[in-house]
C-alpha cells in the first residue's frame, strides 16, 4: 500500500501526462478546485492510480505585449463568481506516507493524498514524501501537546475525520505558532472530501474540493490557548471570530465549522454538521527547506541557553534533532551546528 512509508522506500516518478482539474473562473481571486480521478487514470509499479490534470492553452493573443499601453486592471469583485478551470501540464503520484495513518489508508487513502498533493504549492507538491509529525491517536488528545510538537515546523497539512467518519482540513503554508491574532498568506487553503457516485459502474470515488484563499480578507490562520483572555482558544481557519470556516476547540475534541465566502472561496460547512467530534486528527509536514531548518537551530540554541540538555519538554528536543544538533540517545551537543550558523562567534569550542 502506498500509505505505508516504512514499507515503500521509492521515490515517486514526476510524468508528463496530463492531470485533470474542474474549478470554476473567476475575475482575480481562485475559488472552489475540485480534483478528480476519473477512468482515464494510470497505475504506476505500485497500483497507485495517478489523477490527470487538464490544460487550457494559452493563445499567443491573451499574452501581454510590451510594446501596447497596459490598461489599469480594474478593482476585483468582492462577489462569488463561478468556477475556472486551473491548468497543469503534469501530475503527481500520491506521496509516501512516512508513519501510519488511521486517515489515508489504502487505495483510497492514496487518492485522497495524491489529490491533495495536486493542489499543493509549487515547493510542496515536488516533495515525494509527507512525514507523520502529530496523531491524537499516537501523541494524545491534548491541544498543548499538540503545540509542542507542531509548532514552528514550517509548512504542514492538517487531517481530521470526525465520528461521522467526514474527512476535511487545512494546508498551512507558514509554520503554526501562538498567536492573539489572525496570520498566514494566500497559499492557505481549505479542503473537504466528497463522495462522488460513478453512474457506470456504480462505485463510489472520494473527490477532493479545495477552498483557497479568496484575497478577500487575511485571517488564514489562528492559534492561542491557554488564556481566558485571548480572543479564542484553539485552532482556527478563516471566517473570524465566533464564526471560523473550521476550528478545534481548545478541549481538542469538538470543532465547529460554518460556511465561509469571505477568507476561503467557496468555502462550505466541512462536516455533515457545523458541530463536529473529532475522530483522528493528524498533522503532516514535508522536507525542510533550508531557511526552515537554520531558523530550528537558532530556536534550539536559545531555548539550550535556558534550560540543560534532557531536561526541555518534548518540543524542545524535537526541534534539537530535527536541526541536526542533538543526537538521537540525547548525550551530546554538536557545538559545530551552532558555531557555523552564529557569525563571529568567538565562545564556542567545537566537540568532536
């Protein structure tokens, strides 16, 4: 199965075929992105069926041309508009799962990922791999501890399926951290699973709908908790206060998810209800970028200033490994991390 990283340990192939995506047009801002598998799929060397995505050519007369005055773009329309068709000249396999997931299982599961990972920004939808950092099923169902893990991570895709076994989520392109007010950028979306009956062969496919960012507002992302004083506490996604598109409760097991035409285009109620019980929720992330990992081993080294090696929460020793300056049985500090990243630094003595 290609859910399973620890079985798989292949990288999978980038094809030129064509990939397939319905979403509907709109003036400046992206709406509602809907892709689909459908009977024209491939299977690669392991089963994975991969999803073509269809193009719209560009004619040479809608290029822009240099030498005629460019008119001023007008204004864009505050009103939902109907879908457009995005475009693509590639596809992508459906990633190998590093960790178990209780969300992505299977065939199906397979598809869900490879969907997802087709909507994907650029940098992201080129790693093959996704590595299981959090589950409340492995880690608890506890929003702090969810935090230590998590936070500061860089981008990272976030899974729930709720007791009524509905799928949805969030891609966050920053890294999460404990904010009292909205963050993010346009690079945030939504997304939900649906059922979609096939009427030839009377099976049941499970179609990925993305809701990116409308450009309409900027509260892409809030995370606080902890404090009777903040705004909200727990895990939010678009709309705004006291009526997010999609948010966690601080207890970390209900959400509340409404409708939303204003952060997320197009965005609906992602469960069946707009109160939800969380079945699993699972957070996967994708290879540090470089800029990413020096910014972990500033942290690390800051937070080793405070407090003696072993003796930081889980968090702090994540971060540590992740940045290449602790090892794996915790005994010793590689000074060479932090001696190569701290300019003119004239105290530090190198270990070997």
């Amino acid at each position: 199965m290609g859910n399973q990283g620890s079985s798989h340990h292949h990288h999978a192939k980038t094809s030129t075929e064509k990939v397939s995506s319905t979403t509907t047009p709109t003036s400046l801002n992206r709406t509602e992105t809907v892709v689909s598998p459908n009977s024209n799929t491939t299977n690669n060397s392991n089963g994975v069926s991969s999803i073509p995505l269809e193009q719209t050519p560009i004619s040479s007369s809608e290029l822009p041309n240099n030498d005629t005055p460019q008119q001023e773009t007008p204004e864009a329309n505050t009103q939902p508009s109907t879908p457009f068709s995005s475009s693509s000249s590639y596809y992508f396999d459906a990633p190998q799962l590093l960790g178990e997931s209780e969300i992505l299982i299977g065939d199906e599961g397979n598809s869900i990922a490879q969907q997802i990972r087709a909507s994907l920004p650029l940098e992201q939808k080129l790693h093959n791999q996704w590595t299981m950092l959090y589950s409340n099923k492995k880690n608890g169902a506890s929003i702090a501890t969810f935090a230590e893990i998590v936070m500061y991570h860089g981008p990272m895709l976030i899974i729930i399926k709720d007791m009524e076994n509905n799928i949805f989520g969030a891609f966050t392109s920053i890294s999460l951290e404990k904010k009292s007010s909205f963050y993010g950028n346009s690079n945030c979306f939504l997304f939900k699973v649906d059922t979609e009956e096939n009427n030839e062969n009377s099976e049941a496919k499970k179609i990925v709908k993305v809701f990116p960012a409308s450009g309409k507002n900027e509260n892409y992302v809030y995370f606080n908790f902890g404090n009777k004083y903040n705004p909200y506490n727990g895990l939010a996604f678009g709309g705004r206060i006291g009526c997010f598109s999609l948010c966690i409760e601080q207890d970390w097991r209900f959400g509340k998810t409404c409708g939303d035409l204003i952060t997320y285009s197009f965005s609906p109620q992602l469960s069946s209800d707009s109160e939800f019980e969380i079945n699993v929720i699972e957070c996967w992330i994708f290879p540090l970028s470089e800029s990413v990992q020096i910014d972990l081993r500033y942290r690390a080294k800051a937070k080793q200033s405070k407090q003696a090696l072993g003796e930081g929460n889980a968090a702090e020793i994540f971060i540590m490994k992740q940045a290449g300056i602790m090892s794996s049985d915790h005994d010793h500090i590689r000074e060479t991390a932090y001696q190569k990243d701290t300019p003119n630094s004239s105290n530090n003595n190198v270990n070997n």
